[in-house]
C-alpha cells in the first residue's frame, strides 16, 4: 500500500474519535491515513500483567480498526499511552503491532517516538529483525522535546534498522494553545529544513491548538484560532517546503486525559466545536448534567443558520446537526458530540488540502 497521504489525523482512540472515522464516506478517504493513539491499557506496566491482559485488549482493538477504517487505508499505531511507565517501549510498540497484523487485513505502520531512540541499540536481534521488515515506519519527533539539530543523528540512529526510504518523520509542535502562528513558524523552520534534507520518504507537519478544556469560555458562540493550521498556511507559502504533508489533531487537545480522571466528578458543557478555515467556531451550551432538553438543538439551531456551516450533505456531522436542529430534544452524549465534531474536521481539511 502507497504511503501517500495528504492528511494524518491524529486521534485518541476513543467512541467518538472511531465512529467519526467509521461515517467517513468513501471518497472522503482519498488521502487521509490516520495515525491512532492506543489507550492505556488498565495493568501494573510489568511483563507478566501485560503478557495476561493485551491478548483481550488488542482484539477489541482490532474489532474497533476493521468497523472503522477501510482495509486499503494504513493505520498508523502509536503506543505511547498503553502503558507509558513500562520501560521498554519499543518492545511493547512492535509486539503489539505484531498481534494488529495478524488480525487485521490493513498495512500497519509502527510509530516509532523520538524519546524512544535511546532503546533501538538494546533491542534484541529478533525484535531488530522484525522492524525492519516493516514498509514503513513513522519517526515522529516532538520539537518542545528536541533541537532541529537532532533531526538527523535521530533519522540515522532508526536508518540503522529500517531504510532511510521507509522512514516517515512527523514533526510535531505538539500543543500550541494560545500561540502565535508567526511564532511559530519562525520555531519550527529549521526542523522542517532539517527533516526534508535527511532524505527520508516523507516529512509531515503536526500540531493542535485546541484548548484541554472549555473552562472559561462563554456560553454562546467563541472563535477559537486554529493555529497549526494558519501556520501551515503560513510554511506552505515557501517553495522549499511543497513536499511537506500536514497533520492536526483535529477538535482535541495533545495532551492526553490524566489516567485517574473519575468521568463522575466532571460535568462537560454541551458544545459543537466546529472547524472553519482559520479557526473553530465553539457553540457551548450549560453542562451536560441537569442540562434542560433541547439544549442541543438550540445550539444547532444557532450553527445551521451561521454562515460558517457547510450543509447538511458536506459530511455525516454536518447532516447530523442539521438533524439535530430540526429533530429530537435530545442531547446527545459526549462522545456523540466528538464523533460529530471529527467527522466534520476531518472532511473540511482534507477538501481544503486537495
């Protein structure tokens, strides 16, 4: 399978973050493989616990992959959460991938992070053999975690193992709430110089800016920047850098929830973060707990009459707000709202990429 995208996704695998991927139409697939963030899995990170419990956990995710991704799309699997305090990583990263390949259909990619670089030397000759049988492989970098000079004695580290043509880098500015685009083009310009003049086969550029949370956002309607986007906008000006690919983390934030969260003791408001270009246009309503009904449906209301909407047929979540507006008084549930939010971001970016 061609490893060409033009748009990489990057998702917690969670309800709502799968069913947006599951209602993609058909030719809405047209360049865009998602790369997928495994959630942890609830064991002691030690050998003989994750020995027990993956054997389950990995074929519900397997089932979950197969619903939601069709099978000539590569699905990039990044394992950094699964169980982030087991020390070797790389080891869990290829075992697990091991396991998706035999029960999946699809071209599973490894994601390799760059934190990870330090394991290669002490893997095993079995496990060095067997990633470097993988067509490719995403090298993804944070660049709040290492300088542009790194980029390739990182690349030449991993190239050791997989050839240089079959590593994919991902640059990723990672969390760029409140930031400034100009800023950061101006920060991340060398890494990007960097990664496309090591000759790997590809270099994409990541990064989110939407908030961890909506506290202290108004009810009503707020314009929040998109910022990895204008700086995409931005970078994409230079000749130099045609050849990159672009990749966001759609209507969520990098950072990952705290393991320990109890789902009981929050209260999210109901909302529609809606994507446009430039920016998300936040529809927040009171909080979901002892919310009246029909809270939804006045905020779709609000969005299908805002000149910002994309229509009903532009995606399953644009018709999905269209049905809310004019149908039940229900509202929804919070992974609902996600699936729909996704879903129309990740349509909208894409078209605006082709």
């Amino acid at each position: 399978m061609a490893m060409n995208w033009k748009y990489m996704p990057v998702l917690k695998w969670k309800r709502g973050e799968r069913d947006a991927l599951r209602y993609l139409k058909d030719e809405q697939w047209e360049g865009i493989t998602p790369l997928l963030e495994l959630q942890p899995i609830s064991v002691a990170p030690e050998v003989a616990a994750l020995r027990k419990a993956l054997p389950t956990y990995l074929q519900e995710v397997a089932e979950q992959i197969a619903k939601s991704v069709p099978v000539d799309v590569p699905v990039c699997i990044d394992t950094g959460y699964v169980s982030s305090s087991y020390a070797k990583q790389v080891n869990l990263l290829l075992v697990i991938c091991r396991v998706l390949n035999k029960q999946l259909e699809h071209q599973v990619v490894p994601v390799i992070r760059s934190s990870w670089l330090e394991l290669l030397p002490v893997l095993t000759p079995s496990l060095t053999e067997e990633l470097a049988t993988y067509d490719a492989v995403i090298l993804r970098f944070r660049t709040d975690q290492f300088a542009a000079a790194q980029v390739k004695s990182g690349v030449d580290a991993l190239a050791e193992i997989v050839k240089k043509r079959r590593i994919h880098l991902m640059m990723d500015q990672y969390s760029l709430v409140d930031r400034q685009a100009a800023a950061c083009v101006s920060d991340v310009t060398p890494y990007l110089h960097a990664a496309l003049g090591v000759g790997c086969g590809s270099v994409t550029l990541a990064g989110g800016s939407f908030p961890v949370n909506l506290t202290g956002k108004k009810p009503g309607f707020t314009d929040i920047p998109r910022v990895e986007w204008r700086i995409w906008s931005s970078v994409k000006k230079n000749p130099a850098f045609a050849p990159l690919r672009y990749a966001d983390y759609t209507v969520t934030n990098p950072e990952p929830l705290p393991e320990d969260l109890d789902p009981k003791a929050v209260n999210p408001a109901i909302a529609i973060r809606y994507a446009t270009d430039g920016f998300w246009r936040l529809f927040k309503g009171k909080g979901f707990k002892g919310a009246p009904r029909g809270e939804l449906r006045g905020l779709c209301k609000l969005l299908t009459m805002d000149p910002v909407y994309s229509g009903e047929p532009f995606s399953y979540g644009d018709g999905k707000y269209f049905k809310d507006a004019n149908g039940s008084d229900k509202n929804g549930v919070p992974w609902t709202w996600r699936r729909d939010a996704t879903n129309h971001h990740m349509v909208l970016t894409s078209d605006a990429l082709t």
